[in-house]
C-alpha cells in the first residue's frame, strides 16, 4: 500500500525504526523500508555482521550510512544473524532502487517465530505508524 508517497506493503512486520520483516519458512527477511530508504538518501555502506551473531531484541547489532545520515540497525526479535546480503557491500545502492527485493539486508533464524507478532503489522497499523512518523520527521 502507499501512504504519502512511500511504498509500505502490508503483508511484512515493521520494526519502530524502520526495518522490515518478511517470514519465509522458518527464516525472517530483514530489510530497511521504504520511509527508511527516501529519508537516508543514497546508502553508501552497509555493515554485514559475521553470520552465527546473536541477536538480542531491540538492540543494535549493525549500521547503515547514506551520504547525511549514519543509522543503526536494531533486531527485530531475538534470534541468530545466519546470512548478509554480500550484494550490498559492492552495491549498497541496492536498499535505494529495490528496498524490499535485492535490498534486502539480513537473513534471522529466530529464537521465536511468535515474536514477530509484536513487530508493527497489518494496514491500520502501518498506516498509524508511519502517518505519526512522516509528523515527527517532517522537515520546517
């Protein structure tokens, strides 16, 4: 679906601080979104931390830096980091032209497939979120 210009498609679960999660199999996706992407401009790096890392709920675990912005990049449910997307360090651009397919970031074996349910997910919700976040950012 689209809201105010951005690109935010209802069947993933978003984390607060703009990262997505797609669940495939057993496996969770992880990406930055699409608000995440237009408002950090060109990505010129991203940090691929080594796969078998731990992972711990709401903490930082990589970063991600555009041009004018250095961002973290927080877990979005305890687990074990199993891959990077290796793309992304000769291209980081990638998370600018396809965010939520050949930019994706991050593979996660999750510790519990049930907390993705507390992730931000389903039309109202995203709608809510991200209306209360285009608010907070808007530039003066």
């Amino acid at each position: 679906m689209e809201i105010q210009g951005y690109q935010m498609p209802e069947n993933l679960y978003y984390e607060k601080n703009h990262y997505w999660v797609r669940i495939e199999g057993d496996i969770l996706v992880m990406g930055m979104d699409d608000f995440a992407q237009q408002m950090a401009g060109d990505i010129v790096f991203v940090k691929i931390p080594f796969a078998g890392k731990k992972l711990v709920a709401g903490k930082k675990f990589a970063q991600v830096e555009s041009g004018k912005w250095l961002g973290k990049v927080y877990a979005p449910v305890n687990g074990e980091l199993i891959e990077g997307n290796e793309a992304l360090e000769a291209d980081p651009a990638l998370i600018n032209q396809d965010c939520y397919g050949t930019g994706w970031m991050y593979k996660i074996k999750p510790a519990d497939m049930g907390e993705v349910e507390n992730l931000i997910h389903g039309a109202e919700a995203i709608e809510k979120w991200l209306l209360a976040d285009i608010e907070k950012y808007k530039e003066d």
